[in-house]
C-alpha cells in the first residue's frame, strides 16, 4: 500500500532544506539538484508537487516568515522588543536565515512579495513593543518605528559577521536602549 504524505510536513521539509541551503551556500547554491539532495526528495517530485523552482522558493519563504513571525508573537509577552532577537546560538541561525531570503529578494523580483510583506508585519510588530498603544500613529512615531526598526536590522548583520560577531545580550542590550530612547524622546516632544 502507498505510503500518504502529509503535504504541509513535506513543505515544511523543503523550506528546511531551502533554508540550510540558503545559509550554506547562499542563493547560487539553491538549485533543484541540491534541494533534492538535502531534502531526499527527487527533482521530479519537487516539480511536481510544487510546479516550478519559483513557487517551490516562495512557498519556502512564505512557511519560514510564518515562524519567523509566529516565534516574535510567542515570545512578545514576556520580552517585549527582545523578542526581536535571538536568545541562543540556535536563534542566530534564524537571523542569518532571515538576512540570506532579505539578500535573496533583493535580486529576485517574484520573491519581493513575500520577503516584503514579511519585513512589513515583523515592523508593525515591533512599532507595537516600542510604542504604547495609547500613542496615535503620527510621522514621529512612524520615524520613530523606522529607525529602530533599521538598528534591529543592522544588529541582525552584526550577530551574524564570520569575524567577531555581535554577542547575543549586547545586541539585545542595545535594541531595548535604542527603544528606550525613542520611547522617551516622544514623550518630551
């Protein structure tokens, strides 16, 4: 008897191994001969099932922001903006999973949908830990959002440097300080 296979378990097999891919080898190397090696699955069946390279790719990148996003909004509770970040080494690999598909829709337009609606729900979240809720959305709010949404991005590329990475408390230190700052700015202004 045919064995069934769980379509969502085997999606998120391929983002898997898309992912390791991406990180590995960056985007030259995720090619459909390397992500059937990695995943065990055929060439054939990956095109079957999925269609075509690009769909396989935007599917990935689609399973890894929804956890990507699902991980800030279980952790948003307790840590607030620290969410954002890593807590262990396990945590920096998602980042440099997270900068290489950023890098990858910068030179891939059918990717842009994805990686930017991303980018766009991961900001939203972070406006709502660095600003009360009470604050009205105004161009120094928005400012506000937008720039420590871009320290959070460039600690990210820090944590994630080959020659003396940013330490995970020190990035996490300097994100809750760069809300903070903004956080009190508003409130004199």
């Amino acid at each position: 008897m045919p064995q069934l296979i769980d379509p969502q378990s085997r999606a998120q097999l391929i983002a898997d191994a898309v992912n390791d891919l991406l990180v590995r080898d960056g985007a030259p190397g995720v090619t459909m001969r390397a992500l059937a090696d990695r995943s065990g699955i055929s060439t054939s069946s990956l095109l079957h099932h999925l269609e075509s390279r690009e769909r396989i790719l935007r599917v990935a990148a689609t399973l890894t922001a929804r956890a990507h996003l699902a991980d800030i909004d279980r952790r948003h509770l307790t840590e607030r903006v620290d969410a954002h970040l890593p807590r262990d080494q396990a945590g920096v690999r998602d980042v440099a999973i997270w900068l290489a598909w950023t890098e990858y829709a910068r030179h891939a337009d059918f990717l842009q949908p994805a990686v930017g609606k991303w980018h766009l729900e991961e900001r939203a979240r972070l406006r709502g830990s660095v600003i009360d809720a009470e604050v009205p959305r105004s161009e120094t709010t928005e400012s506000a959002a937008d720039a420590v949404f871009a320290h959070l991005c460039g600690l990210r590329v820090a944590m994630c440097r080959s020659m003396r990475p940013l330490g995970i408390d020190a990035a996490r230190a300097s994100l809750r300080d760069v809300a903070l700052s903004n956080r009190c700015r508003r409130r004199v202004a």
